[in-house]
C-alpha cells in the first residue's frame, strides 16, 4: 500500500474517527472503503441496461417462504 497525506479540518477529522469507533472500524478503513466505491463509480457502464446485462445468466430464485412462526421467532 501507498502512503497518502491530505489535508482537512481538524474538527471533522476527530468526528470522523468517532463515527468509524461508533461503526467498529478505523477512519482509515473507511477511507479505503470510500476510495474503492469513488474508483468504481468511475468504472460503471454508462447505462441500466449494459450494467444488469453482465447479470443476465445468474439464476437467482427467491428463497423458500418462512411460516409466521418462524418469522417471529427471536
């Protein structure tokens, strides 16, 4: 990995530490995590219809119904 320095306000970056210890997590995690999706972003096909098209030969089926006791159940 690659060593990154950026510059932000103080304030918001102790917040934004808070918030990632809150969600179990490191602002560097989240970081990485938002860099990921921002590159993806970037890669996405230009329309609906190309995106689900790489989709078109997955068999996806709904799983069985639960009874409404096991939908209760805690």
């Amino acid at each position: 990995m690659k060593n990154i320095t950026f510059v932000a306000n103080e304030l918001l970056i102790e917040k934004a530490r808070k918030k990632a210890k809150e969600e179990m997590t490191s602002l560097n995690a989240k970081i990485q995590e938002w860099l990921r999706v921002y590159v993806n972003e970037q890669e996405s096909p230009k329309n609906f219809e190309e995106y689900w098209a790489q989709y078109a030969d997955l068999d996806v089926k709904g799983g069985s119904k639960l009874s409404r006791k096991e939908r209760n159940a805690r």
